[in-house]
C-alpha cells in the first residue's frame, strides 16, 4: 500500500474528509444562523460566508492535491481498493 503524507499534516484521505467535513460545518452553522452573521466572541474571522468561501478554498486545494495523488485515470491502470 502506498502511504503519502500531505504538505500540511496526515494522508491525503484524512486531509480531504476534514476539509471537506470543515465545509460541511460552516454551510451547516450558515444555514442555522444565517450567512451573514459571525461569532461574537470571533468577529475578525469574519461572517459566516466569509467562513463558507474559506472552507470551499481549502476544499479545492485539497481536491487539487487528491488528484495528484491519485494521478490521470487516462494513462494508469485502476488500483485496488487500498
């Protein structure tokens, strides 16, 4: 089995379920509380679509490097369920 540990902390799969988690929770409390309100206790980071915009960066950041990882379907043969 080919292990890969991301840029940041972890292998890429548990990277992309926490980030991809991470954006789950900010539509979540978006949807909840509304789009545009913050925290109170937090205001510098920003309402809640600030939060959403954030998550969804760091989302396709980590799709971008999935990808990668699992490199072009086009040229390499399936590999087996890991």
């Amino acid at each position: 089995m080919r292990e890969r540990l991301s840029m940041h902390r972890g292998h890429i799969y548990d990277r992309a379920r926490e980030e991809c988690a991470e954006l789950i929770m900010a539509i979540c409390k978006a949807r909840r509380f509304g789009l545009h309100k913050y925290h109170p206790a937090a205001p510098e980071l920003g309402d809640n679509e600030k939060q959403i915009r954030h998550e969804i960066a760091d989302v396709r950041q980590v799709c971008d490097e999935l990808e990668r990882f699992l490199g072009d379907p086009i040229y390499k043969e399936p590999r087996d369920a890991e």
